[in-house]
C-alpha cells in the first residue's frame, strides 16, 4: 500500500477506536445504554468502512469512514479535553477525513459502481438498520434497557438481511420497522422521533426494487428445452446412440 493509504487507514481505525472508547465509557454526555450502543457502533462502523475500502474496494466504505471521521470531530467538541488521547483522537480524525475526501484512496477504492456489486438501494438498507442504534442513541444521552434490548433486535435483523437469510426481505421490510416504531413508545418525544425517522428511512430503502434484487437468487433453476433431432449434428446423435429422428438405436 501506498505511505497515504496506510496513513489514512491508520488514522481511520486509530480515531474509531479513540473515540468509541471514549464515550463508551461515559466520558462524553452519553452514559449507560446509550454509551455502550454509541462507543461500539463508532468502532464497528470505523473497522466496517476498513473492510469494505480494502477488501471490496466499496464507494459505500470511503464514503463510510468519513462519516466515522466526522463523528470523531464532533465527539473532540462535546467530550471534555482531558489528556493526551483527546488531541489523538482530535489528530487522527482530522487526518482520516483529508485523505478519505482526498486522494489518499485512490487506486483501492473504485471510482465507478461495481458492475456485479449489491444495489445502491439495498447497501443504504443494511447500513441504515446497523446503525440506526447509534441514531438513537445519540439523540437519547441515557436510553433504558428495555429501548436497547429493541435496538439490539432490530441490529440482528440487519445482519440477518445482509446475509440474505431466509425470510430476511419480511426482516427487513416488516419486523426492522415494527421494532423501531416499538422501542419509541419506549423513549421520551425527543427519542421517539428519531426512532420513527429510523423506521421510515428503513422502510422506504427495504420497500424499493433494489432492496429486493438483493437477495434474489441470481441463478434461477433451469427448465430442460427440447431440441429437435434435426438440429443435432450427427456425429452426437451417434455419440449418445440416437437415430435421426431421436430414438434409442436398437441393439
């Protein structure tokens, strides 16, 4: 890999995991539930966007890492500066997001959509559903257990739609949505309305063809076709011992 690749990869995977830390264990105005669901999906979205740049070569994982980049930004203004690793994560953040906008990726990640790659649609469906926790869990600085339990349902049901499961288009078009619109009856108006937002964008990616065609068999059974013997050359009708007009050769 090139010095700016590894550099921004580093940074990446170092300011996921600072930041994740960080308000995982309370540090920032996150605490219980709500810290936990927010530091961890910080780290599982930097290590994701990894993946998927340097394995899949993703549009979706640059496009992912900066995100996770910004997060790392806007947690350095409402965590308090309290020692070294605040500036790490300050610096690694800043530096992930310049090469991720940049060129620094250039040659690892495609500049084009795959051809044979998942729907636009369909990628926006699981990563909605996978972190539509930390959606939550940001608007809602300590969420009960009984919202994180629905959360983490509704995460499962995302991984079970990625891996086109069985039933997994039913998962992620009628059981995503009720668990969300479930665990806002949970919360206060605040979280209430990001659970219903959560809901709406996952039904309307999972509703669209391209949720869809993503986990439809691409290879289809097969019916048999009937050729005529006319059509056969002889020399394979002699070979599978036919006559000419397709019949098993006596004796």
């Amino acid at each position: 890999m090139r010095p700016g690749a590894v550099i921004t990869s580093s940074a990446l995977l170092l300011s996921s995991l600072v930041w994740g830390l960080a308000v995982g264990f309370g540090t920032g105005p996150w605490s219980g539930w709500s810290a936990v669901w927010l530091g961890g999906e910080m780290v599982f979205a930097g290590t994701l966007s990894l993946v998927g740049m340097l394995v899949g070569a993703s549009r979706w994982g640059r496009r992912l890492g900066m995100g996770v980049a910004a997060a790392g930004l806007a947690s350095a203004v409402v965590v308090p500066v309290e020692s070294w690793w605040w500036w790490l994560g300050l610096v690694s953040s800043a530096a992930a997001l310049g090469g991720l906008a940049g060129r620094a990726m250039k040659g690892y990640v495609r500049e084009r959509p795959a051809a044979a790659g998942p729907p636009p649609r369909a990628v926006g469906a699981v990563l909605a559903v996978l972190f539509s926790p930390a959606v939550v869990a940001a608007v809602v600085p300590s969420m009960p257990a009984s919202t994180a339990i629905l959360l983490a349902a509704v995460w499962v049901g995302g991984v079970w739609y990625a891996k086109a499961a069985p039933g997994a288009l039913f998962v992620v078009r009628v059981v995503v949505p009720s668990l969300a619109l479930a665990a806002a009856l949970t919360l206060e108006p605040g979280g209430a309305v990001a659970c219903l937002v959560v809901a709406a964008t996952v039904a309307a990616l999972a509703w669209s063809k391209d949720a869809r065609l993503a986990v439809h068999p691409l290879v289809e059974r097969g019916t048999a076709v009937p050729i005529p013997p006319e059509l056969v050359p002889r020399e394979i009708l002699d070979e599978a011992g036919l006559d000419s007009r397709g019949r098993r050769k006596s004796g």
